[in-house]
C-alpha cells in the first residue's frame, strides 16, 4: 500500500516538474514556446510572411518542439524510473 502511495506521489512530482520544463523554437522569424505538457504558451508571428507560409511554419514549428520536449524529458527521466 505504501508503494503505491509513494509511486503515486513520484507520479505527481514528475508531472509537476514536466509543466515546468518550456522549450522555444523559431524559424523565420515566427517563434513559439512549449510547455513539457505540450501546451503551446506563446506564438510570435512575423508580420513580413503570408498567412499560408506562417501556418506551415507554425505546423513545424510544433513538432519540432514536441519532438525536443520529448528527447528531453526521456533524457531527465531515464535515471529516475
């Protein structure tokens, strides 16, 4: 009973540590920011590039900051499992 409980309260501490964690990725002058939750929590857009060109960079620019976060938080977490 008390592994669980202490399982469950590791669980939470990740979790806690993982929101925490923000990476920021640009390319043409369009940059977003990622929480390790992959909440995205901010996006600045580049007034000189069409709407169309922004969204693609915007499509890449998330999975390159998912992908980050992902290497990332494998990295930190791989002693403590």
């Amino acid at each position: 009973m008390f592994d669980q409980l202490k399982q469950i309260m590791e669980l939470r501490k990740m979790q806690d540590q993982i929101k925490k964690h923000t990476v920021s990725v640009e390319q043409r002058g369009v940059r977003l920011s990622m929480r390790g939750d992959f909440e995205v929590t901010s996006l600045e857009l580049n007034d000189e590039l069409d709407g169309r060109t922004q969204s693609g960079i915007i499509m890449a620019l998330m999975r390159e900051a998912r992908e980050q976060l992902q290497k990332e938080m494998a990295k930190a977490f791989a002693g403590q499992m």
